[in-house]
C-alpha cells in the first residue's frame, strides 16, 4: 500500500476564486487519479493524471475547470477554477502502484465549501 | 454503459447480528472488484478485492464478500456486526482495458444499534 496526504485538508473560498489541491504519495507510483465526492453521493472520476503529459479527463470535467497537473510519480495537484457553489465537494487523491494491482489506495480528501 | 448498482442506500441492524449489503454491476468480459469503507470524516479504506481465483474473498475487520458472475454480483458479509463498522460502504468496479479507473456505486450507509 501507500501513505497519501493531501492538502489542505479542508477550506472555505469565495465563489469566482481557484484552489490548489496537492496530493503526496510516500513512494513512486503508477497511477493517480482524482475523484469528486458531492455531499450525499458517491465518489465520480474526474480524471487520470499521467506523469509528464496531460491529464486524462472523463465525460463531464475539461481541463479549463479542473487542470490537473504531476510533475513526478509521487505528486499531482488538482486545480477547482473559477469556483461556485456547486463545486463544494469533497475531492480524492488516489494512487495504483502498478499497472497490474487494480486496486487504489485514497487519501483523506479535501473538503471544499464555496461560498 | 459500465455501472455498480448498490441495492440499499441503508441499512439499521442490530449489535452481533448477521448484514449483507448487496451490490451488482453491468456485465463484462473481465472485472475486478472492490468494496471501501468510509468512516465519518475520513477517506477510502480498501477492505476487501476480487481479481480472480477463489469466487470468496476474505478481506479486513472480518468482512467477506463472493463473486458471482452469473447473477453479476459481489455482496458484502459479515456475521456479526459491530458498533464500530457503522460507516459507508461503497462497492467499485474496474473494467479490463479501462485504464485501471474505478465506477463506484453510490454506497450503503450501514448502521449499528445497540
């Protein structure tokens, strides 16, 4: 397994306003992705993020919102723009150690309120 | 398209009794499946997998759960809960060839009473 930590752990922003969300991994990995969780849900894929490249995004999210980046294989950042309301979630770093384990380990997530 | 359909958004039962919470997904050639655990205010615990092999997976904090795949199945089991397993349970799901991500049902709360 892997010890991810995320930051910050929670924040409250202005609505029009961006944050930064980091996610550090304690070893190298392969994968990493970030999800959304939207209060009372469940967890939806934002996007794969590749080492040296862009990110990979899924129906739903582009990268003008939620450009993503991961400069090495221990750390991504996951940017919110231009943030509204409906923004407000919780939203998790998660890591696959190779390209065969299938299984991801998650982060303690960051808790987003947009006011 | 690819989805996890958890059957029960809650489930109340009482301390040492038996649960299953019941999760089925879209059939597919090839898949790996997987149950979490959310507490209050925390992330993800993996507690259990399915890759391949034995149909009965045993995973942490006695939780097991079979694969079917005729029935498209993968519930979750424990005999006897625990005041302390009151938490979210969300069942995932990865697609052979799709890039390792997960489809995630939207998750059983699972309540234990005294």
């Amino acid at each position: 397994s892997a010890v991810i930590s995320q930051k910050p752990s929670r924040d409250i922003c202005q609505r029009g306003t961006s944050l930064t969300i980091q996610c550090q991994v304690d070893s190298q990995v392969t994968m990493m992705f970030w999800y959304r969780q939207q209060p009372g849900q469940s967890l939806t894929l934002i996007a794969t993020a590749n080492q040296g490249s862009e990110a990979t995004y899924e129906s739903g999210f582009v990268i003008d919102k939620f450009p993503i980046s991961r400069p090495n294989l221990t750390f991504s950042t996951l940017t919110v723009s231009n943030m509204s309301p409906e923004d407000s979630s919780i939203y998790l770093c998660s890591v696959a150690m190779d390209w065969f384990s299938y299984e991801q380990y998650f982060g303690p997530g960051t808790r987003l309120t947009v006011t | 398209a690819q989805s996890v359909t958890q059957l029960d958004s809650q489930v109340p039962v009482f301390e040492e009794a038996p649960v299953e919470l019941r999760c089925n997904y879209s059939s597919s050639v090839s898949v790996y499946l997987f149950w979490y655990v959310q507490y209050p205010n925390q992330g993800l615990q993996l507690l259990l997998k399915y890759l391949s092999g034995s149909t009965l997976v045993k995973g942490i904090n006695g939780f097991e759960a079979e694969f079917n795949k005729s029935q498209t199945s993968f519930h979750l089991r424990k005999p006897s809960v625990h005041i302390s397993d009151t938490a979210e349970y969300f069942c995932a799901v990865s697609y052979y060839n799709q890039g390792g991500k997960l489809i995630f049902g939207q998750g059983t709360e699972l309540s234990v009473k005294p």
